[in-house]
C-alpha cells in the first residue's frame, strides 16, 4: 500500500471512530423518555446514563497520550473501540437503570481515548501543512455526529426500539476493529515518559465528588451528603496544589495558569457550557413528556440548531478579527444565554417559527462560542505547554456537560416536586442554566489582550 493510501486510510479510521464518540453525546437523548419506560424509570432519573459517559471520559482522557506511548497507538486504539462497542453492547442488553448506568462507564473507557489518541496517530503519521488538512477531515466527522444523532435516536426509537441507539455501534466498530488491525502503525516507546497516576486520582476524585454533590440534593435531598463531597472535592483539588509544586512532572503543571487568559477561559469555558450542555438534555423532554413530541419530531426540532451552528463556524473570524475576543465573546455569550432563556417559552401553542428561530439563534451563537472560547483560552500557552493545556482543557469541557446536565435535571427535579407543576419546573430551569451561561459573559471580561499568533490545536467543540 502507498503511503497516500495509508494516510488516507488512517483518517477514515481516526473519523470513524470520531464520529461514533460524538454521535453517541448525542443520539441518547431523543430516547430517554422510552428507555425510562423501558426500564421502568423516571424519565429525569435517566441524567446519570449521560453523565456516567461523559464523566468517564474526563477522568481518562490525561492517561490517553501516556497509554500510546506505552503500549502504541494501534493496540490501544484497537482495544479503545473494542471497549466501546463490548460498552454499546452491554447498553442494549441493560435490564435495569443500574445496569445501564455501568454499562455507559464502559463505553465512555473506550470513547475516552478515540479522539486523542486518533488525534495522535494522525500528529505522528502526517506532517506539516497536511496535518491541518487531516484535522480538518476529521472534525467534519465531529460536526456530522451531532448534527445527525438526534434525529437518528428519535427515528430508531419509533421505527425500531431504544437498543438500536447503541447496537448501531457494533457494525461500524467491527470494521474499525479490521481496519485498525490492517492499517494503524504500531509505535510504541521504549521508555515512554512516567504518568502521574497520583496527580489523575486527586483530579478525578475532585471531579467525581464535585458531580455527585451536585446530583445528591436533586436524587435524595440529603444536603448533608451533598456538603460533604463538596468539603472532599474542595480537599482533593486544595491537596494537588502543593503536590504539584513539589513533583517534578505533574499531570498539569501549576504554570499553566501564569497564563491569565488560559485562567478565565477555563471558568468561563465551564460556566457557560453548563448551560449549552443543559439544554440538549432537557429540550428533548421538555418537547416529548410536556408538549406532545414524537421521539423523531423532537429530533428533528434539533436540526435547525445543529444546521445553524455548521454555517456559523465561517462566521467566528472576521467577527473576533473586527470586534476582538473579548467584545465578540460579551455580546454572544449573551445571545447564548438569552436564547437558553428563551427555551422557557415553548408551551404547546408556540409557533413552530418562533421555536425553530430561538433554536437556530441558540446553535449559531453556540457554535461560534465554542470556537472563541477554545481559541482564546489556549491561544497564550507556549508550544511546550500546549498539550498538556488542551488536556486539562478537554477535562473542563466533558466536566461541563455533565454538570450541565446534573444540574438542569436536579433543577427540574426539585421544582417539579416544591411546585407541583413538571411544564413550568421545565421553565424555571432554563431561565436558571440560562443565568449561569449569561454570567460566564462577566467573566470574559477579564481578558487581557490575545496574542496575535495562531492557537495550538484546540479540544474538539
């Protein structure tokens, strides 16, 4: 095989394997009101499936670089997309929410390493002008996932059964597993570098009891708990600081955050996406369990938004270059903010107008948010620290959606149970996610002027 044949066949595995990751953040929610019946569940108990997948994925994503310098990139991309697919399996056969639940942990194990470590396949075999090119490939396979996972979801549920969301996965993961085997180089390091596993487990258990304090009110109203994996999250992030100064390689190194912008952007980045990353969760209810919806026709409600977000993406440049990062992100970050907002006034005599345009205000403000809040915030990071920023960076974005969704479930939760009405809890919910987005704008406020030279690779979306 020639060498253009190989490059060509890497980036179809690398997208491959992009697009089931992104398709399956996306293609659950549309079915969680038939997988809860299924299942014999609550619909709003049905947060902890996403969050599972993507908190999972936060946790794992450091160790992916390490783990292909010690065992190469083919036999733990291999094993990645074997984890995922035993992972959608296991999700199709699930019996009980439990089982679902852990069954989503596997899957987000395997999901956790097909983009970085596709990402690095791709670095490591193609080179200079053409590794832009590459990437650009294989982000089209990122934006087509989402685009096409809602509406997918809502039409396998009603033409089919909520399985097929996950079964899906298995033909595509076996020919990713053939062609894996055929065509990725396997180019393990001899003495790859030591990893913190120290350093991963403070991060993760702040990660984890951070996510489980805020789920704990909303599950069980035992706020005592909740208090406490707050003091333990705020412990275990309190306990890195001083670890990190004294290890010579920590998992992220305490210099990172010399760099202001890399600082705002990360709060501002998490703010702001709890409410973006709250509002695919709770549409997709809000449509089918309060006004009506079919599972295909709420997925299809989702179009406009993902269309708009795909034309927005040519937009971002000329805008930051003639208003700057920090007017561009002011004002849009507000757009963003209203349009969640505006989600609290779809009612079942709506017009259909009405919600298509707030839907496609929200996905091309959104869309061009993401760009500028992942340039700005690793635009400033050296060349030595741009990997391992963007590594900490795709933790903050994965810890977003999940709390995004903990959050605007817990709130439903709570406001359906103190107000006795599920219709306006759904409304109070997004004016309150909506809030949070709108003071992530008070944040990016504090941005010192951006460098002018080209960002490192951002975190996808």
């Amino acid at each position: 095989m020639t060498s253009k044949n190989s490059h060509t066949a890497l980036l179809w595995i690398v997208a491959v394997g992009f697009f089931m990751q992104a398709l399956d953040t996306t293609i659950v929610n549309t079915a969680l009101p038939s997988i809860a019946h299924s299942l014999h569940a609550q619909p709003l108990a049905m947060q902890p499936i996403v969050v599972a997948y993507t908190l999972t994925m936060a946790l794992l994503t450091p160790a992916s670089g390490w783990l292909a310098d010690r065992f190469g990139t083919r036999r733990v991309y291999f094993v990645a997309i074997l984890l995922f697919v035993i992972g959608s399996l296991c999700c199709a056969n699930a019996q009980s929410l439990n089982q679902l639940i852990v069954a989503r942990v596997i899957q987000g194990i395997g999901g956790s390493m097909l983009l970085p470590i596709g990402r690095l396949a791709v670095l490591r075999s193609v080179t200079g002008e053409a590794y832009v090119s590459a990437l650009a490939v294989i982000s089209i396979a990122g934006q087509v996932g989402p685009i096409l996972g809602p509406t997918l979801g809502g039409w396998f549920v009603e033409s089919f059964s909520w399985h097929w969301i996950f079964l899906i996965n298995v033909p595509i993961g076996a020919l990713g597993l053939i062609a894996v085997h055929r065509f990725l180089p396997d180019d393990a390091i001899a003495h790859a570098p030591p990893f913190d596993f120290i350093g991963c487990a403070m991060l993760s258990l702040c990660m984890v009891a951070f996510s489980m304090a805020l789920d704990s009110p909303a599950q069980s109203h035992k706020l005592l708990v909740s208090g406490g994996l707050f003091v333990l999250s705020a412990i275990a992030a309190l306990a890195y600081v001083p670890y990190a100064k004294r290890r010579p390689d920590p998992l992220f190194k305490l210099s990172l955050f010399n760099e202001p912008n890399f600082s705002v952007g990360l709060i501002g980045n998490l703010l702001c996406r709890i409410g973006s990353s709250a509002v695919p969760f709770l549409l997709p209810l809000l449509l089918q369990l309060q006004l009506g919806y079919t599972p295909l026709h709420s997925g299809l409600m989702m179009l406009p938004a993902a269309f708009a977000g795909t034309v927005a993406k040519g937009w971002i440049s000329p805008l930051v270059k003639r208003y700057g990062y920090d007017n561009f992100l002011l004002w849009n970050t507000i757009l963003v903010g209203a349009s969640i907002v505006g989600f609290a006034s779809f009612s079942v005599g709506t017009p259909l107008v009405i919600e298509i345009a707030i839907l496609a205000v929200f996905g091309a403000c959104n869309s061009m948010q993401f760009a500028a809040m992942n340039s700005v915030t690793l635009k400033g990071l050296s060349i030595k620290d741009a990997g391992s920023g963007n590594s900490l960076f795709s933790m903050v974005q994965m810890l977003a959606i999940g709390l995004g969704v903990s959050i605007g479930g817990g709130l439903v939760s709570v406001f359906s149970a103190n107000l006795g009405s599920a219709a306006l809890a759904f409304r109070i919910a997004f004016v309150c996610v909506g809030l949070v987005t709108l003071a992530s704008a008070i944040v990016f406020r504090f941005l010192d002027a951006v460098p002018s030279r080209p960002a490192p690779q951002a975190a996808t979306s």
